[in-house]
C-alpha cells in the first residue's frame, strides 16, 4: 500500500535530519578541509537526498490514475502483460526504485514499459 503525503513527508524530513547531522559530524571530524573537500561531501550528501526525492516523487506518481497505453505503431490499446516489475533505474540523480508494468499490441507485436521508450518502434503514446 502507497505511502500517504504525510508519511513520505515526515520520512524525507528524517533523512534530510539524517544528512545535515552528517555534515555537521564530517566537519567537527575533519581538520581544515579545503574547498574541493567540502564540495565533495556535499555533492555526495546532495545526492543521497536527491535519490530519496525522487524515489517519493515517483512512489507519488504510481498512486495516479492507471494509464490507458495505445500502441506507438497502430493507436490500439495495449494490454498489461506482465504485473508491475519492481527494478533499481539509474536515473540523473542517481539510483532509484522503479516498479512498472509491461504492455504489449497483439496486433503489431509491439511491447513497452510507460513511459519508457518501446521495446520495438517509437516512443508510447499514454494518455
């Protein structure tokens, strides 16, 4: 069962708690770092938080409306073949938990995870 607004709020409140006892702990721990140093932990704490976003981001996505998928080939609905997968994506702000379904066109033999690019052909159509 999806986590409710609030729960993934007071979640991301803990891990940004989390993070900024680490920068405090990283700097009373390291004697005169120099600026290079600094960027360094913060990029590496910046992303830990950005992966958790976007995790939240698109745990809050999943709970929408289901999609009606059309075939990027013919325009017909497409039928979920397969259950929601869950698999880890590298995504721009790093690694992050996915769970989608896999749709497939018996007429064109064309299959797809939305809103992902085809498997065969060109990119879905979701509406």
């Amino acid at each position: 069962m999806p986590r409710t607004r609030a729960e993934l709020k007071a979640e991301l409140q803990v891990e940004a708690e989390r993070l900024i006892e680490a920068m405090l702990h990283w700097t009373e721990q390291t004697e005169a770092p120099d600026l290079t140093a600094i960027e360094d932990q913060v990029l590496t704490l910046r992303q830990q938080f950005g992966e958790k976003l976007a995790e939240a981001a698109v745990e809050r996505q999943a709970t929408a409306a289901p999609l009606t998928v059309r075939c990027p080939q013919c325009g017909r609905p497409m039928h979920q073949k397969k259950k929601r997968q869950r698999r880890r994506v590298e995504s721009r702000v790093g690694e992050i938990p996915l769970k989608r379904a896999y749709y497939y066109c018996d007429h064109c033999q064309v299959g797809l995870f939305p809103p992902g690019l085809a498997i065969a052909g060109g990119g879905p159509r979701v509406e």
